[in-house]
C-alpha cells in the first residue's frame, strides 16, 4: 500500500510498546457482532495508480467536456479561461495540505492570501469588508438573509423572480425550516419586475441579482432607497464576478450585504463544484457577518502580520449562540481565485469584462437572425435570454446530438409551461468564432 | 597563513529584514504599478454595447503585476504555511493525513474538470456514474442503504442530516424541539441544531471520556427530536454504550445522528449502520483525503437510513431507462435543495480515487494503522504528559494539562514551543470536557521512525517545561516568520482589508 508506511515488523514493535496483542484488540469497545472480521466485498484490493487512472478515465471519456464541444452554457456557472500559473501555484503542497489557519505563525501565507482577497471582494463589489469566503453563491446567498434576519429583527424576505432557482431555493428551504417568509416574486424574464411593491413593516430584507438570472442589468439605486426606508436591507447577488469588470458594483446602488459566486475566476466548471461564495457588507454590520475573516494585527517584535479575528462569532466558540454553524470555508477555490484576480489586475480585469461583453453582443446579433429565435433582453453582460419557436430543453438535446452544448434551458431550473421556451445563452472569451458559427447553424436546423 | 576577521554579530537584524530563506513580502497592493498586468487578452471587437448605462464609472481598485512577480508572491507566501507534505500535523479530530496526488491528477481529467453542470444529463453520463459509484462505496462502508452528495461540508451534512430529521418527524405531525447534544461535541453540532431551531441541550460526559448513559437517558421524552454523537467521540475514543444510546433515543421516538468526523479510526470495520445510527456526515475531506486547502473546500455527503431517505434533499442521481439520471425537482418529501447544482464534483473524484487505490484491504489497514499510531504515541507519551482517560484510544490520543501543572507554562505555550520543533501543533483546549486539552491525531500516513523522532521532541518539551524554564515557552514560537501575534488587538480594532492609510499607519 504505496501511502501506508507501517511495516509488519514496525506494527509488532508498536504493538508491543501499547501491551495490546493485536491491533484487533484495540478495538475491544466495539459491541460484540458489529466488528467485522474481513474486509468490505465487492470493492476490488487496493489498485496500482495506472489502473485508478483508467477506471476513472473511462467514466471521464463518456462525458462532452465543455473544452471538447462548442458550448454556451451560464445559469450562474462559466467557461473562462484559466492562466497556467493558478493551478500551479495552488498545487504547491504548502497551500494545498494545510489546515484552517489557526496557529497564525505557521499559517501566514493562508492569512495573508485571505486578507488580499478580501481586499479584492471588497474593491470589486464596491463594499467595505468581505469575509474569507463561503461554500457557493447560493449558500452565501441563504447566509446573508439569516443575517439580516438577525439585523433587522424581523423575518420575511423578498426574493426578486429574476434571482438564480437555485439560490432561491437554498433560501426557501432555510426559510422553511429556520422559522423565516419567504415572498417569491414570479419569474421576470422581462427584466420589469417591482419589488417595492412587496415592502412593508416585517420585511428584513430583499433579495435581487445583478445582472439578473436572465442576464438584464439593473440599477438598484432607487430600491435600495425604497427598501432602507421601509427599514429593510438589500441584498444583492452576482452569479458572474467578472461583470464586476465593467458595471457599476452593487455598493454604489446602496447594497447592504452582496453575495457572489466566485466561480468564473480562477477555478474550473467541474460539473457544479467545489465554488467559492463571496460574501461582503457594509463595515457596521461586520460583526453579524457569518464565516471566517482574517485580520491585520502585529506580533511580540512588533511586525505586521495576520490572524483569523472576530471568533467570538463562530460556531468554535460560541456553539449555540453563533452566527452560522459554518466551519469549513472555500479555501483553496478562494486562492485559485485571489491569484488570478492578481494576475488581471485593473487593466486585466477590465480587458476580459469588455471582452465578455463584447463576445456576447455580437452573438447575441447572429442568433437574432435565426428563424424561430426572439431576443428579450435589451441589456445584458455576457449572458442572455432567447425566446424559442420550441421548447428549449428538447431543442438543447437536439443541439447535443450535434456535440454543440447550446446553452441552459430555463425550463430544467423551473419546470412547467411558463419558462418552457427560454433558453440561456453565455459567450465569454472562450468562445471562437466557429463555435458562434455552429451555434448558428445548429439552431437554424433544430428549429426548421 | 590564517586571516582572523572581526567576529560576526549574529542577533543584528538584516539589511531588507529577511532571514535568509525567510522571506518578508508586502501585499499585493503594496506592489501596485499602474498598467501592468499578468495576462495577455485578445483585443476586444467591435460591438454594440448593451449595458443599460450602468458601466462602471470608477476603478476598481486593483493592483498591476507582471506573471513573474505574481508566481514570486504566491511561492513566498506559501513558504510561511506548515501543511502535511512537510511533517507530522497531529491536529486532533481534523484528520490531516498524506493527500495521494493521483487524486489531484484525476480531478483535473477532461470529461470530469471542464463539464458544466447544466449539460444534458445525455452528455454527463460518466459523471452520474462517478457520483454513483462512490455513493456505492459510501453506503457500502457505511452499512447504511441511501446517502445524499450535495453536502459541501461537515457542517453542511450536519444541516442536511438535522433537516432530514426534522422533515421525517413534521411529516408524522410530531414536531419536536429539544436535541441532545455531548458536551464533548463539535461545536458545530450545538450551532446546526440551533440554527434550525433546536433548543440544545447538553450531556455530560462520564468519568471514562464517554456519554454518561444514565443522564442521556434521564432527559429523553416526548419533546426529543433526537441527538446529535460522535463516534469515536472527541476524546478519541469508541463510545462502547453506542447500541443503547440508538436503543434509547429509538424508544423515545427520536434519531440518532452520528457526527462521522471521526470515521477514519472505523472505516472497513465498523459500519455505522450496524450501531443504529440514522443519519451520519462523512467529511470526504478527512477519512477519504480530498486535501483540506487551508480551510477548505470540504465535501460532507450524509449517509441515511431507509426511514429518512424518502426526505433526502435535491438533487440526487437516479437509474433512469436510459442510463443515469438527475432528479432537481421533486413533488415528493425531500426537503428541499440546500446547495447550487449538484454537490462538490471536484471532491467526489479525488474521494473515488482515494478509495480505489486503497481497496477493500487497504481501508482497513487505513483505519487499523491509525488507530495504532495514535495508541504508539499514547504509550509513548503515558509517562512525560498526563492521558486524559485510560485504557487504549481510537484515531487519536487525548491529554489533560496536569503534566504541565505548577510550572508556569500552558497548553497554548506548550503549542508554540512545538512549532519551532518544526511541527503542528496539535488541537488545543478541545474538547471542552478535558482541563487544558491536547488532542493529537497522528493519521496512518505517518511511518514508525517520523513518530519516534515527534514522540522525542513532546517527551523533551515536557521535561524542560517540568524543568522550570517557563520563559522560554513563554516567548516561543522564536523562528517563525512571525512570532505571536495579538489576536486581541485584531478583535478590538478589526482591520479586515487594505486601505493605503492603515498600512501606513502600521509601518510608522
């Protein structure tokens, strides 16, 4: 067994210095029947790598991949291109077998990257603070309305219809269970909904996501005064960071708490994970805010160095009082993406926004060609909404069948005859100008 | 002919205030050049722009670095980190063992790292097998006949689990709200059951490190939803009352969730299943070494019994008619979905890896090595510290500060005395049951000789603490590149971001 370096002379003399018999024997406080005698059956013994690398590999080969297919899937997860030296780097043992940094003088790289980061979560979203991450944008999403549940003292959200299903879900099932409303307002496809209408005494906070689930761009700025003035707190989601890139970041529209799934920097699609959940807010809610954040502080000498602070909000210390029973954050995914948001930088970042955008629009124009096929959107970043002839998931499986991955059918997020015809599409800087061409061609045969 | 030169003042600090290969290095907003950037972008086409005149109107604020000295920065940051690839990590109850890098090879394969998660389930069909078939494996391990993937953490599987429970017992009409919860627990157990409304109320642990049987018994009734256990418990070992306790809360129509942090010390041996349990996490991060990434990401699947699969939450992986299928939506009694797509992919990979190079008959070594690792180092250490409770442990072993009592020195200063050793330390001050506890897991992955040279440094550690140099714990960690650092500080005055006036403020 290549990673257990115990030998059998090595277990007889352990064995002996610990007075037990056998190493059965130390297991003399399991209940009589339910230790077992043998190993497992059905799993074969242990595999040389060659042959791990070939079981699993034929499961990988019964896959498209999105490298291997032109592909214009979204919905709150995206294709970008990810520079070599972020996976590098985040392989380097150092940061990759280390623990949650709670011994700060052997952890200070982890603390360090973590306050940069935050650093970078904040500046992006236009916030004061951000924490050192969180699972997905979904669970961040749920956090942030426990958490102004907890500010605001009261215990009815409003969710906007042009929030991603899933993370409106996540909400709806904490709020069906923790003891908090959910109002759900209906699918907004067209990007007209209004929110204020549903303000009222007992709403701690609204819920809205920019640009929306169906990619239309919205200025909070007039909801967020309607929404502080009733008491209440806006909170806004971005299922697409690197929008952040070219539009006017949701702590300029007066947004209390915003919630980001990080994704799209620096870590792959992966079939739906590990992501990373940012999660930032407005400095004098800080100490309401859930998971872990690192702070500047100095040593004994007198030098600058970090540690993990305000604990006394978490689950370690405080167990039943804590803000969240969060333990485990998104590490690793948060370096692969403080890395790469330090390799953009300003102008980085800027470039790739504008070319998203760029990309998007001009497909956008193509498609809009296509017989069969209505744009709704009038703005949008990298992602748009079309108006089928069809019903998008039977045309997706058609576009499959051609090996063209032809975008998110809003229907498999929410079933029934409301959203049947949408289709999500997503251009980003991957995307060629022979897959736009196929996109084209395959829509135009599957919707003859 | 010799040259005597001047003697070398050796304790003078340096020049650029490194120390040879310990490197200072500023933030990265400190090496801001306005302009420079660590990609190379295609130029952007022609387009007409559709932002709804919400462009951004200012910067954002981000620093300009070149690819070289972006590599530079993060290479130096890492050498400040300790991680497992160095040396012994015996942090107690975190299971810091080798992380095989097949694993990390095998989650970056085409076909697995660039599939999206809204792909037809048609062109996904290796995945959902994947998922599979390490959900096989799980239950299979586990003796427990469903498991639900999506969990993306312990924490997370505790949530899923509770929540199942409590679906299972509202959909009977009997609601409950008092959960049962060791004092020696997680403290994310108390802070799930909390969060979704539980009124916690704890148990004491008896004279043997274990749950105290009769005062578990003595607050059953009718209003018990259940009770949260870890098996083998905190203080690292087997709780042998475990069949009457899932008897008990059975009898008083309640659920046994069991906290599985600790299934490394069973795995291949002992199946939950067999001991009545219910409801059990798996951190995919610990027993099954998906690397723990400075704090994640984790992956926490729940393994659950036939009575509370029916509310196991969205999605889940079905055999359709033609081949896998994903079941998001669901009329029926789940509970709803608690995560974005599908569960931590990337995790499930690595932990199929892991479980497929190590087979039937290397799971078990897996859980019979550490459990006689920790043993070693128990009796190895039984005459230098103070074992917290006798007899043999599980995975890991558990010490009381008595050892360390009327010299001056702490557990904490113990702990940092460790670290210029060069090693972890291992948990401190947990589990709460224990005066000044010191929890040492030393894993299987860790030979003979490497223990012998770790038991040597703790044996020497004790002694000189016994011997009446306080001070030098006292000041210790010396050869860090930082010493200890004020966490009160931080807390008083939080600076959680850089702002070019704060970092100015503490360079003066």
């Amino acid at each position: 067994m290549r990673f257990l370096p115990l030998t059998e002379p090595d277990r007889k003399a352990m064995l002996a210095k610990v007075g037990a018999p056998s190493v059965e024997s130390l297991y003399a406080d399991v209940p009589n029947g339910a230790l077992l005698t043998a190993p497992i059956t059905g799993l074969s013994n242990h595999m040389p790598e060659m042959e791990v690398e070939r079981f699993i590999g034929a499961m990988a080969q019964k896959n498209i991949g999105t490298n291997a297919a032109p592909s214009f899937l979204g919905a709150g997860a995206y294709r970008h291109h990810i520079p070599a030296a972020v996976d590098h780097l985040i392989q380097r043992g150092e940061f990759l077998t280390s623990y949650t940094p709670y011994q700060p003088e052997v952890a200070q790289g982890t603390l360090q990257y973590l306050f940069e980061f935050q650093t970078q979560v904040a500046l992006l979203t236009g916030m004061d603070v951000a924490n050192a991450s969180m699972y997905d944008g979904a669970t961040a999403t749920t956090e942030a309305v426990a958490m102004a549940n907890r500010i605001t003292r009261r215990k009815k959200a409003v969710i906007s219809g042009g929030l991603h299903p899933h993370y409106r879900e996540v909400v709806e099932t904490h709020g069906r269970h923790t003891g908090f409303e959910t109002v759900s307002a209906p699918l907004d496809a067209a990007g007209k909904e209004d929110l204020a209408k549903h303000l009222g005494p007992d709403v701690s906070c609204v819920v809205v996501q920019n640009p929306s689930f169906f990619g239309h761009i919205h200025d909070f700025t007039k909801l967020a005064e309607a929404v502080h003035a009733a008491g209440a707190l806006l909170i806004v989601a971005v299922t697409e960071v690197v929008s952040l890139g070219l539009l006017t970041p949701p702590g300029e529209m007066g947004a209390d708490i915003v919630v980001a799934e990080g994704q799209s920097i620096g870590n792959p699609l992966g079939f739906g994970g590990p992501y990373v959940g940012l999660f930032a807010v407005r400095e004098k809610f800080v100490r309401q805010m859930p998971g872990r954040v690192t702070g500047q502080t100095t040593d004994v000498d007198g030098r600058r160095g970090w540690v993990l602070t305000l604990s006394t909000r978490e689950q370690h210390i405080r167990r039943e009082k804590a803000t969240s029973n969060i333990c485990t954050n998104s590490g690793l995914c948060a370096l692969a993406f403080t890395i790469h948001m330090t390799l953009l930088g300003e102008a980085g970042l800027n470039q790739l926004a504008a070319l998203n955008h760029a990309t998007a629009s001009n497909l956008a124009d193509r498609l809009a060609t296509v017989p069969g096929v209505k744009l709704l959107n009038e703005s949008f970043f990298n992602e748009f909404t079309l108006e089928l002839s069809k019903p998008a998931i039977g045309v997706v499986e058609a576009l499959a069948k051609k090996r063209i991955l032809g975008g998110v059918p809003v229907a498999r997020l929410v079933p029934g005859k409301e959203a049947e015809k949408l289709l999500l599409i997503a251009a980003t800087e991957l995307t060629t100008e022979a897959e736009m061409a196929a996109l084209v061609a395959g829509l135009k045969e599957v919707l003859a | 002919m010799t040259t005597s030169n001047p003697p070398i003042n050796t304790s003078a600090g340096t020049i650029s205030g490194n120390r040879g290969l310990q490197l200072e290095e500023p933030l990265i907003f400190e090496m801001d050049v306005p302009g420079r950037s660590g990609v190379d972008l295609p130029d952007v086409p022609k387009h007409k722009e559709r932002l709804a005149g919400m462009k951004r109107k200012g910067a954002v604020g981000l620093p300009g670095l070149a690819e070289s000295q972006v590599v530079r920065h993060y290479t130096k940051l890492s050498q400040k980190n300790y991680a497992i690839d160095m040396s012994v990590y015996p942090l107690g109850s975190c299971t810091m063992k080798h992380n095989p890098r097949i694993n990390e090879k095998i989650a970056r394969l085409p076909g697995i790292a660039d599939l999206h998660p809204m792909q037809p389930v048609s062109t996904v069909q290796g995945a959902l097998e994947l998922i599979d078939t390490l959900a096989h494996w799980l239950k299979t391990l586990t003796g427990m006949p469903a498991v639900a993937m999506s969990p993306a953490a312990g924490a997370h599987g505790e949530l899923c689990g509770m929540l199942t429970i409590r679906a299972a017992q509202l959909a009977k009409g009997d609601a409950r709200k008092r959960i049962l919860v060791p004092e020696s627990a997680h403290g994310t157990n108390p802070a799930t059951a909390a969060s979704i409304g539980y009124e916690v109320d704890p148990v004491p642990a008896d004279e043997r490190g274990r749950v105290d049987l009769a005062a578990f018994k003595a607050k059953l009734g009718p209003d018990v939803a259940g009770t949260m256990i870890t098996n083998p418990n905190t203080c690292g070992l087997f709780e042998n009352d475990i069949i009457d306790i899932a008897d008990a809360v059975h009898g008083a129509g309640g659920y046994f969730y069991c906290d599985g942090a600790n299934f490394n010390a069973i795995v291949g041996r002992v199946r939950p299943g067999d001991l009545g349990v219910d409801a059990m996490h798996i951190n995919l991060h610990k027993t099954f070494s998906t690397p723990h990434g400075g704090g994640g990401p984790g992956s926490g699947p729940v393994v659950l019994s036939e009575a509370l699969a029916p509310y196991a939450p969205l999605p889940y992986v079905v055999h359709g008619a033609n081949g896998f299928d994903l079941v998001e939506h669901d009329g029926g009694k789940s509970f709803g979905r608690l995560k974005g797509f599908h569960g931590q992919m990337g995790m499930f990979s690595r932990a199929l890896s892991y479980i497929l190079s190590h087979g039937a008959d290397g799971l078990r070594q897996v859980s019979g090595d550490a459990v006689l690792n920790a043993n070693y180092l128990q009796a190895s250490l039984r005459s230098d510290l103070s074992v917290a409770f006798p007899g043999t442990c599980m995975h890991e072993a558990l010490f009381n500060d008595d050892f360390l009592e009327g010299t001056g020195v702490t557990t904490l200063d113990f702990a940092k005395a460790m670290i210029d050793e060069g090693y972890h330390p291992m948990t401190m001050y947990f589990p709460l049951v224990v005066h000044g506890a010191l929890l040492m897991e030393p894993t299987e992955t860790e030979s003979k000789d490497g223990l012998d040279r770790y038991i040597e440094v703790v044996q020497g550690l004790a002694r000189r603490a016994k011997a009446g140099d306080a001070a030098y714990f006292h000041g210790a960690p010396y050869h860090t590149p930082r010493r200890r650092l004020d966490e009160t500080l931080a807390a008083r005055q939080p600076i959680l971001r850089w702002k070019p006036e704060e970092t100015k403020k503490a360079a003066e």
